[in-house]
C-alpha cells in the first residue's frame, strides 16, 4: 500500500511540476519527484531482499 501512495504522491508532483510557471518551482518539483522515485526505489529494493 506504500508503494501504491508513493507512485500517487510522485505522480502528483510531477503533474505539478510540470504547471509550475517559473523555473524555479519546476526545479524544486522536481527535486521533490527525484526523492520520492528514490523513496519508492529504496522500497522496492526492500521488498526484493526479503
């Protein structure tokens, strides 16, 4: 169920990455996509090792 609010929370985010008007904003979405891709990655590699 993680996994599944993670994808939700990434995808989100780079829906609002990509409406964000200045550079800035976009960067910043997309430092906090990059993290939460990593997140779930990390995640995933958990599950996989069990």
């Amino acid at each position: 169920m993680k996994k599944i609010m993670y994808l939700l929370l990434a995808s989100g985010l780079m829906t609002f990455a990509s409406c964000a008007s200045a550079e800035r904003k976009a960067e910043k979405g997309a430092e906090e996509v990059e993290e939460a891709a990593e997140k779930v990655a990390d995640e995933v590699d958990e599950e996989i090792d069990r």
